[in-house]
C-alpha cells in the first residue's frame, strides 16, 4: 500500500488555481484494506482539493483527506513564494477537514453552520477511521456571505444548503469560475441529509442564477478538472438527480435502476461521465431517501 499522499496529483487548470488531486487509482488503497472513510469514501472517488494564489497570498478550499495530503499542499505553495495562506472548509465532512492540523497556525474560515456542525460531531471525527484527532477548529466564521481579497483576486464565500446544510462556495468573480465542495459531483451527489433534498432543490436552483461558466467540484474526473472544470450543466444534471431521487416515494420502480440507467440522459448528453465505483453510492442514496436515514 502507497504511503499516504504518494499518490497525489498536482494541477494547475488556471494560472491562479491549483488542484491537488488523488484517488481513482483501479486496485489501489490509500490507507487501509478494511472498510474505512477515506478509501471508500473518498479515495476509490476520486478528491480534489484546491488553492487560489496570487502573490504571496494564498486560499486553500479544504484541508484534504490526510496530515500528508496536507502537508504536501502547503510545501507546495510555499516552494511557490506564498507567505499568507488562508483555509476556507466548504462543509464540515470528514474528508474536507482532515489536514486542519496542518494549517492550525492559518486563519481557518467557514461559515458558522459548519463551525456549529464541526463542534457537534468533534466526538465523531475524532474517533473515526482514520481518526481526525485533533480536530482543528476553525478560527473565523461568517453568516451567508463573505467577500475576501487574495493578494489580487477578488473572492466571493456563499453558503447554500446542497448536499449539507452548511455548505460554503467560493467564487472567482472574474472567472466566473464556481468551487463547488461537495455541493455538484460527477456522476451524482452523495445524499448525506436525504431529508433535506426539497431544500437543496431550492438552492440548486439558486445556484443555477449565477451566471457561472465552469466549475470544479471537489469530487468528478480528473482529466475534466484538469481541462479547466466542468460547464454549467453539471448544476442540471444534479437538479435533474435530485428531482428523481424525489420521484422514488411515488414511483417505487425507480429504486430498481442501477446508476447508468438512472441517469442515462445525462450520460448520453456528455453532462456526467458514468464511473462504476458510483453505484454504491447511488445505492446507498436510494436507500437513504427511501428510509430517510444516511449512512455514517
């Protein structure tokens, strides 16, 4: 087995943005063969975390899935003059803050549903495994929106309530580029609050109205992150997911869809790249919807 962040991949899709990407390796785990978050629910997925740079200045958009991944992040862009860096969590899950440790020194900013979460489930995070042991808090937090100046480029923090309640996007305003944490995936979102879908549907839409062009999300296929993000249809074909996970209540057949098939019309429009390590997960999304419970 690889150390941890041996594996890991570094991009630049834009000049000011770097993604550190790992997973998605056929055969390969990152820390254990037993069942555990960060192989199964990360690593075999595919993760992506990014920096905005300019300058001396640099914001990091979650903490990856490991001290290591961590901490080749931060070597990374102080090897590239960067002397300030900032920490944004896009939500409180476990593998968007596993590296707070190594920027516990940094200003660690979220919005103050996420801070609320992380304070909740400490006990959780801290116990899981891999264990997130401490549990770096953050240090800075806000309500709705913040605007934020990195060395040059104007920042835009925007929480909506998508794939959980207290998720944080971030804008690059002259890109009009979105980071969209776990909010949009490729092929489908992981329903993590399946309660809450009505909600999300909602913020979906909100998100649809703001005039992006490209988006990287924190997990989808390399080569597309690579090639400077997906377009806005990434936000359609998640609205089109949702709005039939929403049908299952009344149309108990479309539990017995595999994936492909669910989402056929978005594979065939080139919109979402089917990948197989995604059926669980849309099995476990049917699951959760239809008992109204997620798993940990």
């Amino acid at each position: 087995m690889p150390p941890l962040g041996s594996t890991l991949r570094i991009h630049r899709p834009y000049e000011c943005v770097y993604a550190f990407y790992d997973g998605r390796i056929d055969g390969v785990r990152a820390y254990s063969d037993a069942p555990n978050w960060l192989d199964d629910g990360a690593y075999s997925l595919g993760v992506c975390s990014y920096a905005v740079v300019s300058g001396e200045d640099a914001l990091v958009y979650d903490t990856s899935i490991s001290l290591p991944h961590a901490r080749i992040i931060r070597k990374t862009l102080e090897g590239e003059g960067v002397r300030h860096i900032r920490v944004v969590l896009s939500h409180w899950h476990v593998d968007h803050v596993a590296g707070n440790e190594v920027f516990a020194d940094c200003e660690i900013i979220a919005n103050d549903l996420t801070a609320k979460a992380l304070l909740d489930n400490r006990d959780n995070l801290e116990n899981r495994d891999p264990p997130i042991r401490p549990l770096v808090m953050p240090n800075r937090t806000f309500g709705g929106e913040l605007d934020l100046k990195i060395g040059d480029i104007d920042v835009i923090l925007r929480h909506v309530d998508i794939h959980s309640h207290d998720g944080t996007m971030m804008i690059l305003p002259h890109l009009k580029l979105l980071f969209a944490g776990d909010a949009l995936e490729d092929p489908v979102t992981y329903v993590s609050e399946p309660t809450g879908l009505k909600r999300h549907l909602r913020d979906i839409d909100r998100m649809a109205a703001w005039n992006l062009t490209k988006i990287l999300p924190n997990h989808g296929a390399e080569e597309v992150i690579v090639a400077d993000g997906y377009g806005p249809g990434l936000i359609d074909a998640t609205r089109n997911y949702v709005t039939k996970l929403l049908r299952l209540g009344n149309e108990p057949e479309l539990a017995k869809q595999d994936l492909q098939s669910f989402v056929s019309e978005d594979i065939r429009a080139g919109i979402i790249q089917y990948y197989a390590p995604y059926e669980a997960v849309h099995a476990e999304n049917v699951k959760a919807v239809l008992t109204g419970h997620a798993e940990e």
